[in-house]
C-alpha cells in the first residue's frame, strides 16, 4: 500500500499504542493502521472547505442550564443526631472536621 493510502505508518502507530501503554496484536496494529489513515483523510477533506462567514456555535440546540441555589436542606436526623452527638466536634446538626486543603 501507498503513502497516499496509508496517511500514518505501522511505526506512527506502534509509536502511539507505546504512548497508550497498549499492547496491540499485528492485526490490531493494520486495523488502527487503516482507521486511523481514514479518521486523517476525513480531517484534510474538511480542511479543504470554505467556513467564510460561519459563525461558531457550541451546540446546534439552545440549552438552557437549569441550577438550583446550594443549600442545606434540614431534615429529622433521628438516630443519626445521636452519631453527630458522639463526634469530637459538632455545630448546628453537623460533624467539625479540619480542612483539608490541597495544593
């Protein structure tokens, strides 16, 4: 097979599946060897069209984010208030811990 064909070798893609930490078959390595060489041919098709004058969208459908406020919802703690009773420190109905901050 021609380079025209194949738009990435077999070492491109021994090189990426080494990357990926895959370890690929001989056939597994022509398969992806084919499909990726497809996945690339499709890529330089679209490279080939005009976009002059199309605006960018993130999504075809407006969407709207519904969110709620975050908050603490109150509840009867029954049997879990005595296990907060029993906690080193406690406030308002919950167990204190330190922070814990990462950097």
């Amino acid at each position: 097979m021609n380079r025209q064909n194949n738009m990435i070798s077999r070492e491109e893609v021994k090189h990426i599946a080494k990357l990926a930490r895959l370890g690929l078959t001989k056939e597994e390595i022509e398969k992806l060897q084919k499909d990726l060489s497809v996945t690339l041919s499709y890529i330089k098709k679209l490279e080939e069209l005009n976009y002059d004058g199309v605006l960018p969208t993130s999504h075809p459908v407006k969407l709207e984010n519904i969110t709620r406020k975050d908050e603490a919802k109150t509840r009867e703690l029954g049997e879990a208030s005595d296990l907060i009773k029993m906690a080193p420190g406690n406030k308002e109905g919950y167990i204190k811990t330190r922070r814990i901050l990462f950097s």
